[in-house]
C-alpha cells in the first residue's frame, strides 16, 4: 500500500522527536538480545558504534536499510518540528512515521514506533529470513532465539488468551493459547514474531458446546455430527476473525444436524423420543395429533428456539388458531348431541339456550347469549341463577332484590341441568321452567 500525507499534529510530531531523541541516546536500544550461539547482529553493533561521527551518520542515513532508518531518525532529535507525516494503514492500525531519505518504510515505520512491538518487528522480518533467525518482539526488546523463549509465550498468554467458553485452541510444542478476540488473534500474534517452524507445528482446535445433551440415549444420533472441525485455512491465512471461525464451527455442526432425527430445543438435544418432547412442547388439546404427527413422521431434524407447539406448527404451515377454531366446532357439536331438542313456552327455550350456551362455551357462552336481550322479571331470575350456579362474576346492581332471592331459589336446580344428559336433560329443564312459573 502507498503511503498518504498527512499534517502532523502537536502529539503526534513530539512523540516522533522523543523516540529520536531516545535513539540518539541509546542507539543499540534497537539491537536484538540474542541468546543463540552465533549473534548475526555483530555487524550492526559495530556499524552503531561510529554513530558519534556526525559525518559517519549522515553517510548511513543515505542508504535504504534498517540502519539508515535508525539514523535519519537520530537526525531528526534536533528538529522543532515535523510539520507532516507519512500514513499507511497496517492490518487494522492507522500507523503515522516521518518520511525521510531513501530508507524503506518498514524501517523507518519500525524504528519511529520503536514502543510497539508488533510494527517494530517489521524492520527485522528481511534480515531475519536471509539470517535463518528467529525473533520475538517483547514491549521492551526482540529476542533472538532457537525456540520461542517462555517469557515471550507468557507475554502472548497475557496479551491474547480467552477464558470464556468458546474459543479457538493454538497449539504448538506443548503450549497453549485459548482466543476469541473479535479480530484475527492468530494473524495479530505472528506480529509478535519471526518464528517459520511455528506454522509447521502449530494446531488449530475449535471448541463451542453447539448442543447440550439433556437426554442420556444408548447411542448418541449426532455423535459423528458434533465431532466435526471445519477447515483451519481460512483463518490461518487471517481470512476469518476468532468469533467467526466459532460461528462457523457451530453453524457447521447445525447443518450436519439437520439431516438426522433428533429434536433440538433451545439448544437441547432430547433424542428423538415422541413422547418426550410431546411433554416438553405441552400441545394444546387441538394441537395434540397435529404436533404427534409431525414428531412422528418428521425425517430430519425438529430444531425450535424454545418449546413451543405454536412455533413447531408454524413451521410447517398450521394456522394454531384455526385447529383451534375447528376443534370447538367439533367439540360443541358432540355436545349438542348429546342434548334433545326441548319443546316449551319462552320460559324453557330461555332456560334451554342458557345450558347449551354453558355446556359448549362456558360461563363465556352465557354472557354472549344474555348479552342485548331484553329480559322479564322471571328470565332476570334464571339468568342469576345460572350465574351463581356456575360461580360466574356477577353485577349485582343489574338485579333487583325479589330477582336475586328467586334466582337464589333456581340455583341448585340449574346446576341438576348441567350435570345432566339425554332426556335426563329435557326432563331437568322442563322441571325448571314449571318452578319458575311457566
């Protein structure tokens, strides 16, 4: 990527001239501490040490590599201001450096942001592979190393390691690193270091409890499903961040799911037993053979967010509300069956229209067939009586006195005709209508 212009700010400008100012000081702050037999960084140490010749610095800082950066910038210590700086954006951090000389920015990225230790490290990168060398980048140095030193993978513990219940599993010579950042943990460590055997023998595991277990079967339906790992590759190569690798993982694992018959419930699994889940789904007396049916009959997965046999038939297309529309259709005519037609004055059809309304919809039903009627004295009584037998709410103002002592008096006898079928039924109302007069 080019790099863009930009105007320095105040903070920006004097950060820049402290680390010059740092440099100019302790120049071989930059060299790595080797711990391996041969050091490859003699050669720049010695380069450093002329660095007190004015003459001798300003001959480095014409040349391109990670010592001409460190110069030009020890150049800068004496400098008021840096009234702009060059910008490029690296991964996903906004990086900010002097342009100066014919240095490459890597070097001079490397060495202005000598504080971060993942931009650091790209000065060393070039060296480091032409060297055969590995290096660590610490906060407060890089460390040149056979193996990767265990202050180093402390470090990296501290800065990336996950303690929640998903997350991504880096493995490599004994170590673990558990992540789940919402970038690309894997590719923000590796700029930490220059390490080419740890791809070669690091892992990658996933782990996300995708499905709990809540019923113990003899052989477990999804047991090869729930084994699956998806394909590290796009995540090693930083294509993936950590959460949607796991998400992956997990949708992955859904996908296989769905061609099994298991039923799944908020993320439960409860096998495929019918009359387990016929408990937990709890079906409404009209949706009991149509929830059956389907658990029965289903060949793949039943998945629900929660248990529901509204939410079951709804995914297959069965209007609740219309099985239960249908199903008191059904159950108010095998009701009414089992009451004959009664013959009578207005007293006994009153009576008659108040029990079937009771018997097919409940206290309900009695409202809606009193409700508008115009009413005497007699059928006010039998209304109340009705009320009372069937504990229903009643206005008591609506009533007069002599209304509510009668209706008192047909209570008991209302409840003779709600109780009865047949012409058990018929012989109860036309009791009823005689005492109240007819």
């Amino acid at each position: 990527m080019q790099y863009k212009i930009r105007i320095a700010t105040k903070q920006h400008e004097k950060k820049i001239i402290n680390m010059a100012k740092k440099l100019k000081k302790n120049p071989y702050m930059i060299l790595p501490e080797c711990r391996s037999k041969k050091n490859p960084f003699e050669k720049m140490k010695k380069t450093i040490d002329k660095f007190e010749d004015e003459s001798f610095l300003q001959k480095v800082a014409k040349g391109k590599d990670l010592l001409a950066a460190l110069a030009l910038t020890i150049l800068m210590a004496n400098e008021k201001k840096i009234p702009y700086l060059a910008y490029k954006k690296i991964g996903n951090e906004s990086v900010l450096y002097a342009k100066r000389g014919k240095a490459k920015d890597e070097y001079l990225i490397a060495i202005q942001n000598w504080d971060k230790p993942n931009l650091r490290l790209l000065g060393y990168t070039n060296f480091a592979k032409k060297k055969k060398v590995n290096l660590f980048s610490m906060p407060d140095k890089i460390i040149c190393a056979d193996e990767m030193p265990e202050e180093f993978i402390k470090f990296l513990k501290e800065k990336f390691e996950c303690r929640e219940k998903e997350y991504i599993s880096i493995k490599w010579n004994g170590n673990e690193i558990k992540v789940c950042g919402d970038g690309n943990s894997l590719a923000e460590m590796s700029q930490y270091f220059y390490y080419p055997d740890f791809w070669k023998k690091a892992s990658i595991d996933v782990f996300a409890e995708v499905i709990k277990c809540q019923k113990k079967c003899e052989k477990c339906i999804i047991e090869n499903e729930l084994k699956q790992k998806p394909d590290p590759s796009f995540y090693v190569k930083g294509r993936q961040t950590d959460r949607k690798y796991i998400q992956n993982y997990k949708d992955m694992v859904m996908w296989s799911i769905e061609k099994k018959k298991v039923f799944i419930v908020g993320g439960k699994c409860y096998g495929n037993d019918v009359d387990e889940m016929l408990s937990l789904l709890k079906p409404k007396e009209w949706e009991k053979d149509f929830v059956r049916e389907i658990l029965e009959n289903e060949k793949n997965a039943i998945i629900l967010e929660q248990p529901s046999s509204a939410k079951l038939l709804e995914k297959y297309g069965i209007d609740t509300n219309e099985l239960k529309r249908k199903w008191e259709e059904v159950k108010k005519k095998a009701l009414l069956s089992e009451l004959p037609s009664v013959e009578g004055g207005k007293l006994t059809k009153f009576i008659d229209e108040m029990a079937r309304a009771y018997i097919t919809e409940g206290v309900d039903g009695i409202m809606k067939a009193a409700k508008g009627k115009k009413m005497d004295v007699k059928e006010k009584a039998l209304l109340y009586a009705f009320l009372l037998a069937t504990d229903a709410r009643i206005e008591e103002w609506k009533y007069s006195k002599m209304e509510k002592e009668f209706g008192k008096e047909l209570a008991k006898h209302v409840e003779k005709i709600l109780e009865k079928r047949g012409q058990e039924y018929k012989k109860a109302v036309e009791e009823l209508a005689r005492m109240a007069g007819e």
